[in-house]
C-alpha cells in the first residue's frame, strides 16, 4: 500500500467527506496528498466522523498552506483542546479562514 498520497493538480474548491467514519490515519493521508497538491480549496467538510487531536497537526499545517481556504468543519469528531491548538496555530498563520466549527467535540 502506498503510503504517501498524491493527487496531482487539483482545481478543487470545496470537499465534503461527512458521516464517513474517517478515522485518524485515513485523514492524514488525505491532508498530506491535499497538502502535496496545494489546490484552490475554499471550504474543507470533515463533520462527523472520528478524526482526533493526532490528525490535527496535519490539519493545521495544510490550513497553512492552504491560502484559498475560508471555511473548515470539523464540529462532531474527537478533537479535544490539545488538537485545537494545533488547530489554530495553522489557520492563524494562514489568515484566510473566517469561519471554524469545532462544536460537539
């Protein structure tokens, strides 16, 4: 199994994957390709899942780097304040997100 993902050049300006049960592991794999790909993303949908404060890090940088990004939903996962942190160091340093749920966490 490859272990580091990649799409290639991505004009992808919203990505919904709710009520996926997406778990750590698979959300850090999809951060580091969508890092990789640096694409046009506006608002990134990661709502009701199992994502935790050890994809976080990963969330934070690509927020980072993602200089298009304005809307990131992570509300309903099992992110504590820890994760959070990581969280918004990330989007502070990127100065494009206006808007954050993390409610029910």
């Amino acid at each position: 199994m490859e272990t580091n993902a990649s799409f290639g050049s991505l004009d992808l300006r919203e990505l919904t994957i709710s009520n996926s049960k997406l778990i750590d592991s698979t959300s850090i794999r999809l951060m580091e390709g969508l890092k990789n790909s640096n694409p046009c993303l506006r608002e990134l949908d990661l709502s009701h899942n199992k994502i935790s404060d050890r994809s976080c890090k990963i969330l934070g940088d690509f927020c980072e780097l993602a200089y298009f990004i304005v809307k990131v939903n992570l509300k309903w996962n099992q992110i504590s304040s820890k994760g959070a942190i990581h969280l918004f160091e990330g989007l502070y340093k990127g100065k494009t997100c206006k808007n954050l749920d993390l409610s029910y966490n």
